[in-house]
C-alpha cells in the first residue's frame, strides 16, 4: 500500500510540474497585481514575526523553520521570491514569510501534500478567485516543480 501511495505521489508531482513547465505565463491584470499586494500588506501586518532577509539561508527541513518561528523570527531566502510578478520585491519577502508561517499554522512540511495544506489554509483568506489561482501557481504548481527537478525553474505564474 505504501508504494502505491509513494507512486501516485511522484506522479502527482510530475502532473503538476509539467503543467508550471508547459504552461504558458498567465496575464495577470494591474488590479489583481494591486489587490495581491494590498492582501499581502495585510498579511504582513499580521505576522507574529520577525523576518529576516537572507541571501542565502534555506531551511533543509520544517523542523528547523519552525524552531526559528517558535523563537519568534524566520529566516526568508532571496531566492525564494524572485516572481517578476511584484512591482517591488518587498511584497515577495511578505509573501514568503506568509507562506511559511502558514505551514507553521497547519504543521505542514515542505512535500506535495505539506504545500497543498498550507495552499488551502492560505486560499480561504484571500478575497477573489483570481487571487487563489495565483496562490495555486505559486504555491502547489511552483513546489511540485521543484520536487520534480530538484532545483527552482524559472518563476512565472501558470493558470492550469
């Protein structure tokens, strides 16, 4: 039983990281670009956090994110939110401090099913459709991306 599990797993990876790889760039109007922002700036208003810039640190493991978060402070890569998707690169850092502490909320760890849990505790916040294909991309499509190819593909956002 658990190998088919670890089967339909990797192909649930491999499905989803061939829509972001095939996909073609989504148009993403200036008023959803505005209302990500605004959504994301209240987000960030909210963190019980400090974050801290990083250029470099990456957290191998959930466990150690979530150390740092119980100590009230979380690490956020440079190259974790480098979406030309933002008008300023503030509002990738918020996004990623969110996202992470979303997996905090929900104990969620960084596989498939970890970035599915913290996509669907983020999706029922945010306030349009439109918004949450974003998440989706971002979030679900981007991770199952970097589960099948073991490294970061070049970011844009996908609606499958």
């Amino acid at each position: 039983m658990a190998l088919t599990k670890a089967k339909t797993i990797t192909s649930q990876v491999e499905t989803l990281a061939k829509l972001y790889l095939e996909g073609k760039p989504a148009e993403i109007s200036d008023k959803t670009i505005a209302q990500l922002c605004d959504w994301l700036m209240d987000e960030f208003r909210q963190l019980p956090l400090n974050l801290q810039f990083s250029d470099y640190m990456r957290y191998d493991t959930a466990e150690e994110m979530f150390a740092d978060i119980e100590r009230g402070q979380l690490w956020v890569s440079a190259d974790s939110y480098d979406s030309a998707i933002y008008p300023n690169p503030i509002y990738g850092f918020i996004f990623q401090g969110m996202h992470d502490y979303d997996h905090y909320l929900t104990d969620s760890g960084f596989s498939l099913e970890g970035e599915i849990v913290a996509y669907n505790f983020t999706a029922k916040r945010v306030p349009s459709l439109e918004l949450q294909k974003i998440l989706y991309s971002e979030i679900v499509l981007r991770s199952a991306t970097y589960l099948h190819l073991g490294h970061a593909a070049a970011p844009k956002i996908v609606f499958s």
